[in-house]
C-alpha cells in the first residue's frame, strides 16, 4: 500500500538508495489502453504526444508493521509542471509516495526492488530473500532485457516453481501479522483519507 506517512523506515530506506531529499506524494492519473506497470514506454509515449519530461526515481510502498520497499519507477512532469504517476496499478490507487533520484537512469532492463525490514518475524525476512531470488531468476541471463511472457525448461520451471511456493508460503504467515485495519485508519488506496469515508470499513 501507499505509505500513510514519511516513518523513521522510509527515511531510513530514502538513506539506502543514496538519495537526498524526501519522497513525496503524486497523484495517480494513469492513462487508458496501455499495459499496468510498465511506466518507462508510458511516460516516454505520454512526453512525444503532449510535451513534459520524465522524472525517474522509486515508488515507496509499505506493508505496515513488516516492510518497506522501493521500485524504480518514473512519473510524468507536465508541461505545466504537476508532476503524475500515469502508469496503471494492479490495484486502484489514488496516489504514490515517490522519491526522485536524478542519479538514476533507465536502461531497458528491470531494476531489483530495494526492500527493508521492520519486522523481525522470520517469515518476513524468508519472504525478501525470496523476492530477490525470484529478480535474479526472472533477470538471468538472456532474459535481462526481456519483455513480456517468458518460455521456461522443464528445470527452470520446476526452481521457479519452488521460488513461488517459498513466497506463497511465507505469504500466508505474514497475512496472520498483518494488523487489523478499522473506519479511522489510513484507506489502502493511498488517498490520504479515511477507510470510513474513502473505501468503506475493512476487516
């Protein structure tokens, strides 16, 4: 979910990244007819149709009380200046805690999420060792720079199988640590407002 507030953990992982500055908060505007998540072509086709620039940096999303974590990403500076994140998401959200990083360039292959722990609860760590041995499979090789749906050997897919199952499993131990989310807390939209008056009471 989009983070409720700039926590001592974000400010810790904005000092990972090597990063000055603080994130702050974009609006999601994302277009229509474009695949989910795949900001790179989106902005760059976004800035060839209606002017403006890229923004390149890291989207910070929270699993309260377990992680944090930082995906490479980039948003859309408008020629009127607002700066919008137009990529769709997998889930509705309404805005991105974002942190620019002018050092970053994008160079036609994924970027690792940075990941770092709150809890200590050791499904939580299993579960980042997981995810980054889950980018190194999916980036092995040839498949840097590949895009879209991949063909797997019988042998790879039976260690990706194993990968997933380790994620999957680890998954359903955290779900049991994730704490409840009441009327008056942060809506996981990432709207700013209430689940009371944003996305309705969730249990």
């Amino acid at each position: 979910m989009t983070p409720a507030e700039i926590s001592p953990a974000i400010c810790a992982l904005s000092r990972e990244l090597g990063v000055d500055g603080q994130p702050h908060y974009v609006d999601v505007r994302p277009v229509s007819g474009v695949e989910r998540n795949d900001c790179f072509p989106i902005v760059e086709s976004q800035i060839q149709e209606h002017g403006g620039i890229s923004i390149l940096g890291w989207s910070i999303w929270e699993w309260p009380t377990l992680f944090v974590e930082a995906e490479f990403h980039a948003v859309w500076k408008a020629p009127d200046q607002t700066l919008l994140d137009i990529a769709p998401k997998n889930a509705p959200t309404q805005r991105i805690l974002f942190l620019p990083d002018p050092s970053k360039r994008y160079e036609g292959r994924q970027v690792n999420n940075v990941r770092k722990l709150i809890s200590k609860h050791p499904a939580v760590a299993e579960f980042l060792n997981a995810s980054d041995d889950e980018y190194e499979f999916m980036n092995r090789g040839e498949r840097e720079y590949q895009h879209g749906a991949i063909k797997l050997l019988d042998s790879e897919a039976k260690e990706f199988a194993r990968i997933q199952q380790r994620k999957a499993a680890c998954f359903i131990e955290m779900l049991k640590l994730k704490p409840g989310i009441g009327p008056y807390d942060p809506c996981l939209c990432g709207s700013g407002k209430k689940v009371k008056w944003c996305h309705g009471v969730i249990r």
